[in-house]
C-alpha cells in the first residue's frame, strides 16, 4: 500500500514537471481564432469605468477567471495548492483543487487540499472523478468528505474517459452515469445545496453530453475543450512502447475544439457555462463570454506560475485581467453584461463546425 | 510460355518489393481526415464491454476488418497467404487471395492460393479480374475455378482501368461488363449461392459506378478509393522513358479519395460497402463505419507486416483493433451498430465533394 | 512644460524613425487582396482617354488619392508637412496634417502644420483627437483654432482607442462622444460650414460604428482599417518590459481589415468615404473605389517618402497614379464613375465577414 | 525603317528565347486543378475503340488540339512556323500564325508565315492585333492579304490590352472596337466566308466581354486565360527601371484563370470555344472539354519544342493526346462527345468564382 501510494505520487509528480518543461499542447486549436471580435472605432467608454466584476455559484469574482482544478495529495501539490490560493485570494478570483481522490482514501493527505482554506476564503471548487462513483461505488457521503475537506463552494465532477483509457491504470466503466443523479440529489437534500459542475479535462464536451447532463442535474457544465493541455500528449512522453506511443499519437488530436464546444453546450443548455482548454489571454477570455460563457478557467499556464511561487501566479492573472480590460474597452463594453452583447463574427473551421452541428 | 510466367513471377515480386521499399501512397489524401467523430465527453459506457464483432457474408469476425486480396502466383505469394492466413485464424478476421488469374491459367499455381486454407476456416474471398471476363472470354467454369480453388466464402471481382491502362501489357477492353451479369447469375444458379463483391484496387467508385455494379448483381461493393497504394506511384518506378514517368505523375493523383467514394456509393447502393484504400488504422475505421461501411479492408500495412512472419501482422492487426475500440470508447459506442449512429461532422474538400456530387 | 514638451517631440520623432526604419505592418492583411476585379480582355477604351480626376470636399483633385494626416508639432514634422505640401501641389491632390493637439496647447509650434498652406492651395484636411473633446474639455472653439490655423477645407476627427490604451500616457476617456454632435453642428453654424471627417488610424470602423457617426453628423468617414501600419506593432519596439510586450503582441492583429470596414460602413452609411489603411498603389486604389469608395489615403508610405525629399513623394505618387490607370485600363473604365460600376469577385475571408455581418 | 524593323525584329526574339529559357508562367494557376474528373471504376469501353477526332472550323482534327498563334515576321520564326507545320501535318492536327503585322507592311516577310502552308493542309489560322483595326485604321482589305498570304481556314483576331500596356511602344486605343463588326461582315460578303475567333493572349475573357464579341459577330472565342504565359512576367525581364519592374510585378497575377474564363465565356455565348491559356497535358485538355469546349490550345512548350525540330513538337504533342486518351478511358468516354458529358466536380477558388459571377 506503501509502495502503491509512493508510485501514484511519483506519477503525479513526472506530470507535473512533464506540464512545467514540455510542449503538452494539442497541435489542434480551441478554434478561438476563428473567432473575431468587432472592433469598435467610436469605442465610446471611459477605461476607467470598466468594470470586470462577476458572480460565480454566489460568490464574487473580480474578474470572470478562475484556476482550474489541478493538484492534490502530495508534499508539492500542497505547495502549489497553496500558492494558488494566495494569489486568488490576493486578486479576488476562485480556484479549483485536483482530484480529491487521494485524501479520499488517505486523510492523511487531506492537508494537500485543505491548505487552501488557510489562504482564502473565496470561491472553492472540490474535484471528484466521475469514474470513481461507478467503479469505487462513491456515494453522497464520499461528497460530503469532499466538501467538508475544503469548505467546498461548489463541486466538480471531472469526466475524463481519454486519459483513463490511455493510462494502463485507467479505470474504464463510465456506464450507469445517471446514478450521479441520485447521488447529487440526496447530497444537496442530506447536506449542503451547493452547485454541481461536470468537468471535462481537455476533449470537451458535445451537445449530445449537455442534454445528458442537464438530465443528471449538474447546475453548471465547464467545457475544458481542446487546444489546450492534452493528456495523450502527456502519456505520449511517458510510454516507451513505440507502437504504444504511435497509437497515443493518433488520439493527440482528439476531442472537440474549446470554442466549438461552447456553442455544442449553449445550444442546448442554459445553466452556467465555463469556457475552458486552452485560455491563454484575456482576449480568449473575452471571446469566451462574448460567444456566452459566464466564466474562462485555466490550467496549464498558471500551474507553470505557482511552481515559481505566488506572486509569479499573481502576474500572470492580472496580465489576463488587463488584457481583458484591453479587449473590453475596444469593443466598447464598460462590463461583462455588455461584453455578453458584442458583436463577432466566426470563420473557418468553427463556421463549419457549427453550420454542421447546431443548425 | 516459361520465360512469361518467370517474366510475371518477376513483375510481381517486383512489386511487392516496390510497395515494401518505397512510397507508394497517394500524395493526396483519402479524405477521412474531413471527417471529425464527435467525442462524448460523458461516455457512459464500459470499456470491458465494447465489442467488435460483426457479420460479413455470413461469417463471423471478431472486428469490421478483413485483409485485401494482393498476391499468389508464386513462392514468395505462398509465404505471404499463408502469413496472413495464419493470424486472421488467429484474431477471428477475415481476408482475400490476389487475383487467381495465374493459377487459372496454370494449375501448379494452385497451392499458392490454396495455402489460406491450410491455416484458417475463417471468411476468404476470391479473386478476379474483371477485364478479364471480356478479353478472356471467362465464364461461370472460371469463377467455379476459383471458388473451389480456395473453398472462397465471396468471390471479389477487380476493376482496374487505371492499373491496366498504364502498364504496357495491360488489357484495355472493359467493353460489356454486363456479360458479368449472367455470369454471376448463372454461378449462383448452378454452382454455389456465394456473395460477389465488386473491388476497386486504389481509385474508388464512384455513384454512376455503383448504379452498374448494383445492375449487374453485385452483393457488396469494397471502395478500394485513393489516399493509400497508389498503382500510378507504383509504376513510376518502374519506368525507364522520362516522357512515360511524366505522363504517369499526371494520374498519380487520379481516383475518389476513399470517404468520397464511400459517400458516393452509399448514396445510391444498399448493398454491403467495405471502406478501403488508405485505410491506416482503428481511426480510419471507426470513420468508415460512422459513415456507413459494414467493414473495412487493409493492404499495404498488411504485405509489409507479412514479408516480417504472421506474428507482425497479429501485432498490426491488433494494433487496429486497440485504436477502434478507444474510438468507441470516445464516442460512447458499445458495439458496432451503435458506431454506426455516432454522430460526425464533415469539413473541407470533402464537404464541398458531397455538396457538388450528392445533393 | 518645456521638458514634458521636449519628452512629446522626442517620442513623436521616434514613431517617425521606427515607422521608416522597422516592420510596423500588420500581419493579418487588409483583405483587398481577396478583391479580384474582373479583367475586361476587350477592353473597350483609349488609354490617353482616361480621367483619373475626382472632386472631394468641393476641391479637385487629379486623382482619388490624399495622403492621411500623420504628423506636425516640431521641427522634423515642418519639413515633412512642406515636402507632402509641395508634391500634391504639383500633382493636384489633397493632404491631411498630423494631429493639430500641440499648436492648439502650444502657438509656438503652429507653423509646423501652417507651413503646408505656404507650399500648397490644394485640399487640406485639419485633424484634432476626438477624446480630447472628451478629456480636455474641447469645444468649437478649438476647431476654429486648427481650421483658422491651417485654413483647412475639411476637419478630421481622429478616433484612437487602441492607440491610447497601448500608451502608458494614453488618453483613455471615450465616453459621452455625442457632445460632438453639438460641437459639431455649432461650428458649422457660427464659423465655417466646412465637411467633418470621422478618422480611424489603422483599426477601422464597424458599421455600429458608422451609425453612431452618422447620428453624430458626420460628413463622411475615413475607414482607416488594418493591414497597413499598426500601432501596436510601433508601441511593441518603445516596449522595454516583457510581459506588455507580450500583451501588445496580442493586440498586434486587432482591428477590422481595410476591405472589411469599407463594406461595413457602406452597409449603412451613404456619405463619403474614403478607403485607408494599408493602401500601397494604385491596384488598391482601384479595388476600393471598385467596392464604393470615393476616394484613397495613404500614409506610411508618404511618411517614408517624405523624409527622402518632395521629389520622392512626387514619384510615389505619380506611381500610384499610373498604376491605378493601367488598372483602369484594363477594366475598360474611362472614368473614376465608370471604375466604380466594374464587377468584381469577393473571395476567401472577406466573403465570409460579408456573409456573417452584412446579411 | 530598316532599323525599326530591326529593332521589332531583336525584341521578337528577345521574347523568343527569354520565352524559352526563363520562368515567363503566372504564379496564379488556371484554376483547372479545381476541377476533377470522376473516375468510372467500371470503365466499361475499350481502349482501342476511343476516338479522339473532332471537327473545327470544317476541318478534321485527330483531336481537339491546335497549337496558337506565335510567331512570324524573320527568319527565326519562319523555322519556328515550319517546323510546326510539318507536325500538325503528321499528326493531323491545326495551328495559328503570329500576328501578320508585320508581313502586312512589309511583303518580304510574307514567306515567314506562308512557309506553314508548303508544309501543311490542315487548319491555319490567321492572326492579327484587333488594336490595330482602330490605330492603323486597318479594314476589310487587311483581312484579306492576311487571309490570302496563308491561304487561312479562319482568322483569329487577338485583343492584347495588357500587353499593350505594359510596352514602351504599346498601341493604347481600344476604343470603337464596334468597327470590327462591319468589317468582318463586309470581308465574309466581299471576300470569303471563313470564321472568325476573338482571342485573348493570357489574361482571359469575361462573360461582358463575351456578349460584346458575340454582339460583333465572332464565330468562336479562343479564351487564353491566365495560368500560363504571362506578359507581364515576360516584360519584367526586359525592363531595367526598379519602379517599373515593381509596377509589372503588380499585373503579374492579373487575369481570368483560364478555368473561370471558360465559365464565364460559356455562361453567355454559344458559339465555338476554344480552352488555352496554360494547357499542359491532355488532362487539362480532357477538362476544358468537360466544361463545355470545342477545342484546346497551346503554345508556349510547343515554342519550345519546335526550337528542337519538328520532331519534338510531334512528340509534345503525341504525349498530350496520349494523356488525353488515357483520361477518357478512366471516365468511360469512348469520344469527344462522351466527354463533354462526362461528371466533375468544381472545388476551391473556382467554385467562389462561379458562384458569385455565374449564379
Ligand atoms: C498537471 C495537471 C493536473 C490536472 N489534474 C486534474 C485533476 O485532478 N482533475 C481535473 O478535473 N482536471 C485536472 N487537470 C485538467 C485541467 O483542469 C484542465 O481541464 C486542462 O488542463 C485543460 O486546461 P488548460 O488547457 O488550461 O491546461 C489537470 C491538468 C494538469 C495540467
Ligand atoms: C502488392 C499489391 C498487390 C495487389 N494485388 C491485387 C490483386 O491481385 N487483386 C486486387 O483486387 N487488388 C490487388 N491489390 C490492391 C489492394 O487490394 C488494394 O485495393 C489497394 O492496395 C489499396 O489499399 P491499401 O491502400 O490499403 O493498400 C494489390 C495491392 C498491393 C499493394
Ligand atoms: C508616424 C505616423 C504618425 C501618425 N499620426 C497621426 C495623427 O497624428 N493623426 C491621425 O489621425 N493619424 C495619424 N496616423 C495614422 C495615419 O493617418 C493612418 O491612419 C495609418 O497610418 C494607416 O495608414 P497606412 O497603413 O497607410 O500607414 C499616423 C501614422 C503614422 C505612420
Ligand atoms: C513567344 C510568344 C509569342 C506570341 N505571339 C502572339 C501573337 O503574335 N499573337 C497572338 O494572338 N498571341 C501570341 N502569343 C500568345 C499565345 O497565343 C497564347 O495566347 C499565350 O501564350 C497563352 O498560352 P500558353 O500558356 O499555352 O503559352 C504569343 C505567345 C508567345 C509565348
């Protein structure tokens, strides 16, 4: 059990400094560049009248960014748990933690996750696999551990079924998901009604997924789409079987583009909708709200950041809050209202993408 | 007589060296690339359940795959049937002989076909040419011939136009394909009630194509469509006159790609369709059977495992079988004819090919 | 004073020297280049026959061309004024001057624009910031001012948003921009009833835009749209810090093509308009007007000219011209009336922006 | 006037060998690689019953092939005219002359054009410039010395506004080309009644210009669009001023693709077309035809060919009607007729171009 927990730490240490020094991104694009926003010439605003301020699951955020669900259950993972949660406490934004998993199993890693909660009392997002609540039975209690763990604001339940079936210890029965939707029910009827995310980790979710989950009852859907982190990509360095390797290689590309998937989600979902995969700026994060996301999360560049320490996270989400503000200002929006209203218009292959699908 | 039949011994193993040795794939591509399978981020099934299996002429496999007919007629053709003959036996697939023509003619030829039979009961397919039916004057008699020669489940007829055309002992009368017609009919009648396939080798079918294989009685057709062995490439090397190399690089990119192929003929044939040409992988099948194939056939990856021992080409094979089921597994598709309702969309050259040609 | 005076000089030479020695161009291009005008092989027409002669703003000129406002406010400046003064002069065209903000602050420097008047009687258009009507409180007194000063035959107004915010001094207050309707209209009334101009520098007009500046009053609108000279760029060589560096790369690409804003403002907007940004001879010359405009600027260039010597300007121009002529020519149009009704294709990206905002 | 002759004279076989040796073909293409044949995997003709032969003009061709106009006018070209009439009379094939200008003010030069008929029966046509009827006030007497000095099948009249244009010495007045109406109408009644062909020399007809030819009275149009030979490209060589230089390199892309010229042509005339303008191989033959023209038309590798000997011309011009066949045995077409029938599609650029000019 020893050893067993010592590899898994291992593993989530080489992904880790594997994300930090090398190229982990898709070829493919979140298509976010198929997308332009109008400028305004007349702009009409006053910059220093922008405002950026948004509400996500009840609370405030400064900005509509959050950091995505990352780390958890080891000595580094705690570091950077905390790290991030200095920065957003110090900026006003919200945060996710990794995989609760671990500290489910093992309490005596619990303080890998709850060291967030001596940094900040903002927006917390817990984080639990989907997968588990088939294979490992987890039920509303193993939610309540969750929550309880980290004063949890809101839940995330990742669904990943790529980076299972490409790790050799990947759990791989996804069936019987609507199971969740009694468990969450009961959870929020037995012990806190707190709002419910489904989760991609980089291959995004389609139309088809939204209705599915909108049935389960999730109150929110965060795309985590393609173009930005790919966990194919991650395996591909890890494996030494060439023809393992070759047939990683082919899902490298797979999954739906981030900006195809939010309009896949919108078109039939009216919950909240946080666009993801692949945020690298705020001008992405400005086409996200401007296509009807209410929020953007990011994984990869601020998981770089909090492995130089806090303040380094702190630059780097204020550079996107600026470039942001930037955006705003040239389209005219004095805030994220008036950003939801602003013109674009789509080219190439998201064009495409959507004559196809949602027409 | 000798001197010719050691003069054809040598062309196809010089071919078959070519096609080991060299790039002998079409420039342009098969056109799967266009097609993108939507991924469902909520799965919802169980890998461990997933299965392959179908049913094509009657007979079992264990994955919509069979091997194209490429070889026979001498000791190197014996080798390599019976390579693949050894490991569709062993992974429940299914495979073709090449064309039978030389042991038709010569009766010690036999074995290099008849060797399938020393090592797999599974599905074998025939194979004839169909020009031959005209500048032959070939009969029921030849294809009973065949059938028996290899207990064969179907029997394959090829169309190769291009291939004969650009070859200088080529043979140049497809004139009244329709005798195939009583032919076929008159087989069936009086010898065995097998399935006839109609077998492009690299240049596809087209929908005109299929109205004329479907008058003529054809059960299946195997689109064998450009983007993978390319007989022009083929050929190129072959020649010495630079004005001949130059004349042949003009229709070395001649031909359907495969996915426009498979369109084409689905849209006005009901008949079983194989998706072939080109065909690299569990992707490229996955694909073939969103869009309407009952199956698909390999060539080129195959001669190139077999000319290594059957055990490469089990490892190729598998290789295939891995990747479509992670397909399936991304889309949520249990079994084959859920694969077969998976949702896609359409991008680029291929969109615009079945705008022009199909609506 | 007299140091913040000196620090505007400096920096206003330094654009100067950057945009004459360093690539400050756009990527992305003005989209003229997806304009194909249709080649008339029977031609029809004398070439000695041709009248590239227009009127604009009551003047004549020779031909639809006037250099862009660019520069005034010291000594550098003066000699560039006179050597663009002198060569539309000889050649019978139109000019703006520089942004007129620092002889209004400042007496002293008003012969550095006022020095054109000596060298030309040709069409010259004053130019003032639209946000400091807004910032420093600017009334019709202040147009007086810059007319009187340059006894100007039109007034620019300059919208500069990105220009401002990219700056570390920028002026960043464009709001209530309407006060311009009643500025506007009283100086008509109780001074000169001179033509205004609504004046992009290089990021263009939407046609919300161009609504807004109809209401406003607006005589006719001078697109200045991306693919030419790009602020952004400028500011990013000034830079010396990474991060804005980085944040400026972002915004490199920003704005709305030369041809995109034309149709855009076309859709809606029935003045005058004159097509800029990015226009380097005389071909896309004759695209805009083929595509509705009434006339061309160009700055970049001209500045590069002008720093050699008035001949120089004269010769660019004079190409510019014998271009637009043999495009002329082989359109079959005798006449800028006749240009401006010859067909044209529409390709690639600029069909798309068309299809989606203008449809 | 012995010197200017001289001085054409030098400047012809500047073009000649400049034509010959250096890189003279557009960097744009014919828009033909957007078409594509459909493959008829069934084939269904014989090779050896396909006929190639065709009628123009009343007279027989073994295919629809004819070299164009190029040359005449000194001793050069008198061998450059032989040579290709020695191989379209082996071959049964037909061709042009250059422009007969310069025999037509000089009778000396008459036999470097009328050599072609000691050497051949078949189709000639004459040539000569349609500015020339305006500036040289040229008539019906002109046409028949023409006619007369090469005993012509046809008279090809060149319309050349590009070409003319970017000459030092170019003929700038296409103006009253309506003229020619009754001059060809009074040559038929007062001379002989042989068709007329109004040719482009590299940059395309339009569908305007078509109904004016049409409304002039021409029997066919030869519509040499853009793709291959280009003057502009050809001129740059020749010029030394860097301006110049710069303002050809303008025009170098200027001109219908000959693909789009054959649409456009077709769309509104339904006299005789004839496909030129970048014909490389029997391919691109075999795709004019599909879209509707009579004939084809080459000249710069038949200039080529013919500076080697008559034989090579043969040997050009036997590979293009091998390739020509070739491709109809791959669509099924037995003869010209058939091919004009056979399916294509249309991709890329060239669908924009009939979609927006055409539809
Ligand atoms: C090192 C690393 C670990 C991650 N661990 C988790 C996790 O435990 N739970 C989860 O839901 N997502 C996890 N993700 C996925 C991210 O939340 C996110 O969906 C993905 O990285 C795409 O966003 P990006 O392109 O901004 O990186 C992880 C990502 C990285 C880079
Ligand atoms: C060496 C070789 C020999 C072949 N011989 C035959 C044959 O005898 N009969 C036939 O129908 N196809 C023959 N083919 C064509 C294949 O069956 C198949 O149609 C073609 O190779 C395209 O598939 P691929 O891209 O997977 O190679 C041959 C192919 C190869 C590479
Ligand atoms: C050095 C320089 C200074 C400029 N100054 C002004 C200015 O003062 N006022 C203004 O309206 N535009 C100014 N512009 C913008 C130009 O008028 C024009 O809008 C822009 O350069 C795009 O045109 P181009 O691509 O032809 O250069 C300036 C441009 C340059 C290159
Ligand atoms: C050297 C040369 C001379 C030519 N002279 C004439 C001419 O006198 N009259 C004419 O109508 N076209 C002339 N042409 C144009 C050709 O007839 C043809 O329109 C053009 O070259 C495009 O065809 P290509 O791409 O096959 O070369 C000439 C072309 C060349 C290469």
């Amino acid at each position: 059990m020893v050893d067993n927990r010592n590899e898994i730490e291992v593993r989530k240490l080489e992904h880790i400094f594997l994300c930090n020094y090398c190229d982990v991104e898709y070829k493919k694009t979140t298509l976010l560049e198929d997308i332009e926003l109008i400028h305004k010439g007349t702009c009409g605003i006053n910059f220093y009248d922008i405002e950026t301020e948004t509400k996500l699951f009840g609370k405030k955020l400064s900005a509509p960014i959050i950091v995505s669900g990352i780390t958890g259950g080891h000595s580094k993972a705690k570091e950077i748990n905390k790290n991030i949660a200095k920065a957003v406490e110090e900026l006003g934004l919200g945060m996710g933690v990794g995989s609760q998993r671990a500290a489910i199993i093992n309490d005596d890693l619990i303080d890998t996750y709850s060291v967030v909660r001596d940094y900040t009392n903002n927006l917390v997002i817990g984080n639990l696999g989907a997968v588990n609540f088939i294979v490992d039975n987890w039920d509303e209690e193993v939610v309540d551990k969750a929550v309880e763990m980290i004063d949890a604001d809101a839940m995330a339940i990742h669904f990943n079924p790529l980076q299972e079936v490409i790790q050799p210890e990947g759990d791989l029965n996804f069936k019987n998901l609507d199971k969740l939707k009694e468990i969450i029910s009961n959870y929020k009827k037995s012990y806190k009604n707190i709002p419910f995310i489904a989760k991609q980790v980089g291959e995004g979710f389609s139309k088809e997924d939204a209705l599915i989950l909108k049935d389960i009852g999730f109150d929110a859907i965060d795309v985590q789409g393609s173009g930005g982190t790919s966990w194919a990509k991650v395996e591909i360095y890890r494996v030494k079987d060439e023809k393992i390797k070759n047939l990683l290689e082919k899902f490298a590309n797979w999954g739906i583009p981030t900006a195809a998937s939010i309009f896949e989600v919108k078109s039939v979902y009216d919950g909240i909708v946080i666009g993801s995969g692949g945020i690298r700026g705020g001008l992405d994060i400005a086409k996200c709200i401007a296509i009807g996301c209410d929020c953007c999360a990011v994984a990869l560049p601020i998981l770089k950041a909090s492995l130089k320490g806090w303040e380094e996270v702190v630059k780097v989400l204020e550079e996107y809050i600026k470039e942001l503000k930037i955006a705003m200002f040239l389209v005219g929006a004095e805030n994220i209202e008036e950003l939801k209203k602003t013109p674009y218009i789509v080219k190439g292959t998201l064009k495409d993408w959507i004559n196809q699908r949602l027409k």
